[in-house]
C-alpha cells in the first residue's frame, strides 16, 4: 500500500515540468508564472503516473522499456507510484500468463511502488477466470481494457458484463482509447480509435466499476469527455494537445476527474510533465492531477 | 538552455486579432522557457489558398509579429499552385518586409518542378523553406508532400535551406528518406511525443540537422519539447535542437535586414 494519502496537498510542491527543465530553464523561465509552490518541508511530494506499459513495443525498441529503467527514469522525474499494463496484454493471447509476469516484474520493483493493471479481453473464451485471476491471486487494484486492439465496441454486451463483475470485484477498469495515432500505425498493425460514447449510458446506468479511460483525446470530443466525467469516469491527460490543453481540461470537466498519466514510455514522460507548466495550474489543482483523484479511485468511500 | 520554436501558428487560442492570438500564445512559450517563434499561416487556412487568401493570412502574421518584433520571426505562406501571385508574396513579405522563410503546406506536392522559382527566390533572398511533410498510414492528401518528395526538391537546389516540417510524422522513414540530404534539417514538431525520435535523428542525421518545433496552438509546447528534453542526448545536441541549429539558419537573412539578435 503506498502513503500517498498520508500526504499534506499544502505540501505539495512544484510542477511536473520543473524536474524535466531543471537545468535547461532560461532566466525567462524561472520568471515564468507556474504553480504555486506552497511552502514545503522536504517531504516528497507524490506524484501517481496512472499510464505507464511494461515490455516491449513491437514495433521499435523504446528508451526505458526494461522494468528497472522506467522505474529509474520516473523516480528520477519525481514519480512515486505508477500504475502499469504490459504491451504483452495488448497483443498476447495467454493473458492469464502476461499478467502473471505483470504482477511479478510489478513486485521486483518493491512496495508497491508500480500497480500492475492486468488486461482482460471479453472476447476470450474463459476471460471471467482472467479478470478473477487479477483480483485474487494477483491482487490487483485494477484492469486495463484494450478494446480497439481486442476487437470489440463498447457497446458490446460483453463489455457491459466485465464492466459489473469488475465493479464486484472492486477493480478500477482502464480502458485505452488508442495507443497511437492512427496515421503513424505500422501498415500490418492499423487499428482505429475507440469510439468512447457508448461507454456514457453504461456509467450512467451505474455498473459499480471506477473507470479510468486513458489516451482519450483523439477518440472523444471534449463535450463527450465532459459527458464521460459527468458520468463517473476520470480521463488522464496524455493525449492531451492544444496549448493550455489541461487548463482547458480542468475548465470543462471537474478538476476531480482528471489524472496524470504519461502513456510512457510509448511516450517520452515529460510530454505529460511539462503540460502541467504549460497550463500554471494551481497548487491544488496540480495535486489532484498528480496524486490526488488516482488516490481517491484507490480508496473509494 | 536557451529555446527558439521553428513552428507556431495563429491557432488554438482565443482573439479576434492576429496580435491578440499571437500574445497569448507567447503566455504560454513563456512558461516553457521558449523565447522567440516563428509564426506562420493566418486565423483561418485552406488546404489551396487563393492569391487573396495568401494576402490576407500573410497580413496576418505580419501584423502580429509587429507587435513582438523580439520574440517572433514570420515566415511567407506561399502555393505553388499561383506562381506568380507567391513570387509577389515572396517579394513583399521577405525581400520588402519583415519575414524571414517561407511557408509551404499541401497545396502541391514539393517534388514538382513548378516550385523551382519559388525556391531560387527564396535561396536569392536567404530564407529557409519550411515545408510540411508527412507519411500517413490513412493516406496523405493529394497535394501533401512525403519526405521523399522534400529530398528530390532539396537536391535540385544544394544553395537552398530546408526544414522538413514534421519529418514525415512518421518519423523513422523520414529521418531515413532525409538523411542523405544535407540541406535539409529534420523539424519534430506536430506528431505525437514518441519516444526515440529525437535519438534516432540525431544518430541519423547528426543534432546539427535537427530542430525543436511545436505546431503549436493546434499542439502543446510542451509534448513538443519533451522530445528534445526528454531524449536521451548530450545537453549540447539539445540547444543545438533547441535554439541554435534555427539561430545558424537564420543568420545570413536576419544579418542581411540588419536584425539583431
């Protein structure tokens, strides 16, 4: 169990970006309006990254996709605690495997430091022992659902029932919209983008489960991820674009449904970092973002 | 360390005024550290615009840019497709005015023979040519431009400088297609941050032919730049990607205005 919750929000200090410019910054920069840095005691502030695969891309070899240098990088960066998929839970068909060396590359790691978040597939044969797998014998706090790379909508019944059992089980449901754009796909690999609307009556209609929907912003308008939040989902800010692309995030949907996560190391971990300082949130806001709202889907009341 | 954007537009951001956009813009390169922009098409764009079109989004810029003559350069936005009415805009804009490169987009693609005056006019007045490139697995416009195509064009014209804007997008045949062509630096703006990018172009192509861009308001500053500042690189390749690579580009056509920097 990690002490986030045992954390201050007064004592959170910094943005994101400070620790990815740290060292490359201009005299503008350090004049620049960021995030209040609220007076601190030293104490490190937590930092949840709820984005992040272990493995290997199959397409390229990626910087930091070995366990033990991801998990350097993000510390380096200031992390605390990640919440991790593995790319084998994408493209594997032994799930119950991968998500076994999910869980123990997660242990190495001590602590609980990296969350493993087992991938469930509803259109496999025996796909409810996966997802109990992940619950009991894992222990998982989570899922992560691929539904474009496993072949099915959202309005697929399937879907609707993993959505209950998961809510039974008390596991939150990531559900990855995409895992790049569709433009710069490899030619055998072209998958599209998740269409995320069916996913607002299911909410609605109150499955039980806490739905975190990552990688969501080339698949929803921000008028359906504002219907997504209404509806009980918290959406991460990876994909996230636009200049003040969180600012504007936070303005549409409540400040308590949005997360930090990276999509590393697909992605280089400062994108999502800097954005922060590009929006100059406040103090607060940045705390919900970085550690607050995934520890509340933690710790549900 | 220092950071010049080779890639901005009058985008993503409220204002009725080129000015009022291009202010708000610089609020937000300002929390990132980035000091100057280069600023290019109008508020509203087309894939083919008309010689008025041309007119009025280049006014546009040149509008904006007076207003923060120390943080933004304009480039020309020009089509191939009105060769007289671009050379005029080449003239009044960059010989005549305050620009400093040229904009191409999709409206023809680059490999076309028809560009030729456009691009010895512009090496005449020492202005780099910036032109949009990408490789799309879901099919590139008619008129849009590969890296392929920017290679052909840049080896008819070795006394040219170019910027291959987005590097194809996808970025490992880009850097490939572009690496034998040493007028031609590899630009990261406008593509998702992928990881590895700006490594395999600097092992490529060598830091001294990459450079950091946006594409911003329609992209973040800020996962733009965490391609340079993320990469595993020496601090001395990253301001070479992130200000200087663009500031020796610049050089000869700022030093021949007089515009010191």
């Amino acid at each position: 169990m990690n002490t986030l919750s045992a954390l201050n929000r007064r004592e959170f200090v910094q943005t994101a970006a400070t620790a990815a410019l740290a060292g490359f910054g201009s005299a503008r920069a350090a004049a620049a309006p960021r995030s209040k840095a609220p007076a601190g005691t030293g104490r490190h502030p937590a930092w949840v990254d709820v984005n992040v695969t272990l493995g290997r891309w199959p397409f390229r070899r990626l910087p930091f996709d070995e366990t033990p240098a991801l998990v350097g990088k993000l510390r380096q960066q200031g992390v605390t605690a990640a919440w991790a998929g593995t790319f084998d839970g994408v493209f594997h068909h032994d799930l119950a495997a991968a998500n076994a060396r999910l869980a123990e590359d997660c242990r190495r790691q001590g602590r609980g430091w990296l969350r493993p978040f087992g991938s469930v597939n509803p259109k496999l044969p025996g796909w409810k022992r996966d997802l109990q797998q992940c619950a009991e014998a894992h222990q998982m706090a989570g899922i992560r659902l691929h539904p474009t790379y496993h072949g099915y909508a959202l309005d697929d019944a399937a879907f609707a029932q993993l959505l209950v059992l998961a809510g039974r089980h008390r596991l939150i449901v990531q559900i990855v919209a995409d895992l790049e754009d569709e433009r710069t796909q490899h030619p055998l690999a072209r998958v599209p983008h998740a269409n995320l609307q069916p996913l607002v009556p299911l909410l609605r209609a109150g499955t039980g489960a806490r739905v975190v929907v990552l990688n969501w912003a080339r698949s929803a308008s921000l008028p359906l991820a504002k219907q997504l939040a209404e509806a009980g989902a918290c959406l991460d800010i990876a994909t996230v674009e636009n200049v003040g692309g969180v600012d504007n995030l936070v303005r549409q949907l409540s400040v308590d449904r949005v997360v930090f996560g990276s999509h590393a190391p697909l992605f280089y971990f400062e994108s999502a970092a800097l954005k922060l300082q590009e929006s100059a949130l406040t103090a607060e806001t940045s705390w919900a973002i970085r550690a607050g709202n995934a520890m509340r889907l933690l710790s549900p009341v | 360390m220092t950071i010049w954007d080779a890639h901005i537009h009058l985008s993503g951001v409220p204002g009725d005024a080129p000015e009022a956009r291009l202010e708000r813009l610089l609020e937000y390169a300002d929390r990132l550290g980035i000091e100057r922009v280069c600023v290019f098409m109008g508020m509203k764009w087309s894939y083919a615009p008309s010689p008025d079109d041309l007119r009025q989004q280049n006014d546009e810029v040149w509008r904006a840019i007076r207003h923060f003559p120390e943080r933004a350069f304009g480039f020309v936005y020009l089509n191939p497709n009105h060769l007289a009415a671009s050379l005029a805009e080449l003239d009044r804009c960059v010989r005549d005015g305050p620009m400093v490169g040229v904009k191409l987009w999709v409206a023809r693609r680059c490999h076309e023979p028809v560009l030729d005056p456009l691009v010895r006019r512009a090496a005449e007045l020492k202005a780099v040519v910036l032109q949009h490139t990408y490789l799309k697995a879901t099919g590139n416009l008619p008129g849009e431009s590969t890296p392929t195509d920017l290679a052909q064009l840049a080896a008819r014209h070795p006394d040219a400088s170019f910027i291959a804007a987005h590097t194809g997008a996808d970025w490992e045949l880009g850097i490939r297609a572009l690496r034998d062509t040493p007028n031609v630096s590899v630009e990261l703006c406008g593509f998702d941050p992928t990881a590895g990018v700006t490594e395999m172009a600097v092992r490529e192509v060598g830091a001294a032919r990459v450079l950091y861009g946006s594409d911003a308001g329609g992209r973040s500053f800020a996962s733009q730049l965490a391609k340079v500042l993320g990469a595993q690189i020496s601090a001395a390749d990253k301001q070479l990607i992130l200000r200087d690579n663009l500031k020796r580009l610049l050089t000869p056509i700022l030093q021949t205005k007089g515009i010191r920097i």
